[in-house]
C-alpha cells in the first residue's frame, strides 16, 4: 500500500454490529452510538446491516465451493463479526482543501471482503494487474465486491487484495455518498492458509493469526490506532 501525507477528503459514520447483552463479544467491539434526533436509524441500520450480511454469507458459500472446502467455511469465520456498515460523504471540493488530497488515496481493506452498494456518483477507481486505474460504478441494484487483506492472507495470495481509490470530480463539482460493508471475522478467528492454495510454487508466505490481532496490526501500521 503506498504511503500518502495527505488526509482523505471525507467524512463517515460507521456501525458495527449489534450483539445481545452478555454476549462474549461484546467486550471486544465498540458498542454503536445511536443519535436520538434520528430515531428511526437505528432500526434501518441494523436491517440494512444483516442484509448485507446475509449477502456476504451466500459470497462467501460460493468462494468455499470455488475452492473445494465445506459450504461453511469462510461464513462461519463472520457469524457474530467484527463488521462494519460505514456511511461515507465526500464533500464537494473547496479552495481551501489540500490540493494534493483526493477523496481516497488507493489503498486495500483489511477485512475479508468488502460489499459496495451503488453510490451517488462516480469516483470508485480499481487497479488492474496491469497497472492500470480503471473506473467502476455499481448500477442500480448491483453490488461490487472487493477482496481484502484477510483473505489474501487466507488464500496465500490466490486472491490478491483489491487496491482501489476514490478520486476527485471531473466537470460539475457535486457530493458523494456511499455505503461500504467492510466484512470481518468475529476477533478470536483464527486466519490460516488454506492448504489448497499451498503448493511448490506457491509455497505458504503468512503464519496463523487472529483476525484481531491482526486488524490491530494493521490499524498500528496505517496510524489509525497508535503504540
């Protein structure tokens, strides 16, 4: 991932997930804050949230079937996860803004997959393994999923972690909103290389892990969580 100096020119609201009291995660995630001037938020949330849910799962059946491994495999790791539903606006541009920032500098998720609803505009940019920034846009009704740090992890890297950026506006200066689904395991996950994507050529390039020490790794190394 390529390090900027730069802050990304937005501004979001996340939501996690949203267990019952006494649950033995609950410890582990942050408990959502729920404004009181929007009280129906709540409620359309967290619908929203397990449907997306419920998305990722039947993605996630697929891709065990892709590999040869029970149905359950990668679905499992998400049941009661760390995940996220982040609602994001990027503001129109102004003069006093860095500029050298654009709306997002090209990175990779850390989660397992990522599931990205049609947003309000154009911007979305991913990098091809030729090295190319292609433009991609959901369509009404259509979903975009990209692969994150964990499962390349995962697949020793058969799937390669998606590098994506958001850029600025060409032409009319307008708004942007959209809503990522960052899917994580539940923290005491254990992320192993699955033997299938080990061979002579490929031989395994990551220990185990927990999903959440490795977020927290990964949180240290891009500064959002300091030492």
């Amino acid at each position: 991932m390529k390090s900027v100096r730069e802050s990304d020119l937005k501004e979001f609201w996340h939501v996690g997930q949203e267990l019952p009291v006494g649950h033995a995660l609950t410890s582990q995630y942050s408990p959502n804050i729920w404004p009181e001037e929007v009280p129906e938020l709540k409620q359309n949330a967290v619908n929203f949230y397990r449907e997306l849910e419920r998305v990722a799962r039947n993605m996630l059946e697929t891709l065990a079937m892709h590999f040869d491994l029970r149905p359950n495999f990668f679905s499992d790791m998400i049941k009661d996860g760390n995940s996220i539903l982040r609602t994001i606006h990027y503001p129109s541009l102004e003069e006093s803004m860095d500029p050298n920032a654009i709306r997002a500098a090209e990175h990779e998720d850390i989660n397992l997959i990522t599931l990205l609803v049609e947003s309000t505009a154009s911007g979305l940019e991913l990098l091809t393994p030729e090295g190319e920034w292609m433009p991609v846009k959901a369509k009404p009704g259509q979903i975009i999923v990209d692969a994150g740090d964990m499962l390349s992890r995962i697949s020793n890297e058969v799937i390669p972690a998606t590098t994506h950026r958001v850029v600025n506006p060409e032409g009319e200066n307008t708004a942007r909103y959209s809503m990522p689904f960052f899917v994580h395991p539940y923290s005491t996950c254990l992320l192993e290389t699955t033997p299938s994507c080990i061979s002579e050529d490929n031989p395994e390039k990551y220990p185990a892990i927990t999903a959440g020490d490795f977020l927290y790794e990964r949180l240290v190394e891009i500064g959002l969580i300091k030492k």
